[in-house]
C-alpha cells in the first residue's frame, strides 16, 4: 500500500490486516511505515506484514527489486 501510513491507506492497512491479509505498508518515510506496521502486528497477530520506503526522486525500479528480493 502506497501511501499505507497516510490517513486513508491507514484504514486500508488496518482493514486488510484485521483480514489477515499479507501487507507491505510502503511510503517515503520507513519510520512511519515501521510505526504503523508495529501497531497493525500487535492489534492482528495474523497478519504478515511488512515496510518499504519509496522515493519517486531516486531509483524507483531498483527500490521495488530490492523489495521483492526480500
């Protein structure tokens, strides 16, 4: 989710954790990526989620590789 910590990608995190879907909580900021994250994890133990931080200014293809390598 793109935008996952801002206001409306917060419910979205929220809402398909609480599902138990798989997430990756992404944005420019992987402090409040790893903020929410940590929240969502304690509220639904379930739920496999991750962080990234994305900066559209930088290389935006060698960013999402790195992530899908992990």
């Amino acid at each position: 989710i793109l935008g996952g910590y801002g206001n409306f990608g917060r419910l979205i995190a929220a809402g398909l954790a609480k599902s138990g879907n798989a997430i990756i909580i992404a944005g420019r900021s992987q402090q409040q990526a790893n903020t929410l994250a940590q929240t969502l994890s304690r509220r639904y133990p379930n739920a496999p989620i991750q962080t990234a931080a994305f900066d559209a200014n930088q290389n935006l293809l060698q960013q999402l590789q790195l992530l899908l390598r992990n």
